[in-house]
C-alpha cells in the first residue's frame, strides 16, 4: 500500500495549502478532482492530465468492478495503465450503490 504524506505549505483562516504524496505522485490543495466514469466516457483521463492540467481523478471502485472483464484488466494492468493516467487516482467504494441496494457485494470485495 503506498505511503501518503502531507504538508502544510500555507495557512489562513481556516483553510490550508497543502502538498499531498501519494505513491510518489504530488498534489497540491486545494485541487480540482474531476470524477471519470468509464462506463459513459465523455473526455479520456489523459486529456484530463494534457489539456486540463490535472494531477488528479476519481472514479468508483463499483463501476470498475462490476463487469467481470474489466475487473480482470484492471487486476493484471493496474488501475493508472488502464486509465491511462500517470496522476493520483482516488476511488469510491461504491456505498451508494451497496445503500440503495442496487448491488450483491461485499466491501471488502471492492478494497480488496
């Protein structure tokens, strides 16, 4: 699991301007966080990372589960090459779908 770290770079009232590492890559806060949905691709998370200059996305761990071929690209490739995206990645777990009952999975399926 990749180290996270973070540090306050600017502060006042009561917001703060922070540098977050994530496995190596940097963010800087606060950050647009765009949420890509590759079920309805409307723009590709590289032209996210070359036209928007953004150093970062979400998605949800659901959408990327639940079609059992696109599980297994992601369980061999890895989520940034399938992306295609050298950013940060944050996902979702999927709560809202597993609340409205609308999904047979357990949490720990999806962190897993």
């Amino acid at each position: 699991m990749p180290r996270i770290q973070m540090e306050i770079r600017e502060r006042d009232a009561g917001g703060r301007v922070c540098r977050i590492t994530v496995g190596g890559r940097r963010l800087t806060t606060p950050l647009f966080l765009p949420v890509y949905n590759p079920s309805k691709p409307m723009i590709t998370p590289r032209e996210f990372r070359e036209e928007f200059k953004l150093e970062a996305l979400m998605t949800n761990a659901y959408i990327l589960y639940r079609k059992p071929e696109l599980r297994q690209l992601l369980i061999s490739e890895g989520i940034h090459r399938f992306l295609n995206f050298d950013g940060v990645v944050f996902t979702d777990s999927g709560a809202y779908q597993m609340f409205k009952g609308e999904i047979e999975i357990s949490q720990y399926e999806i962190v897993r």
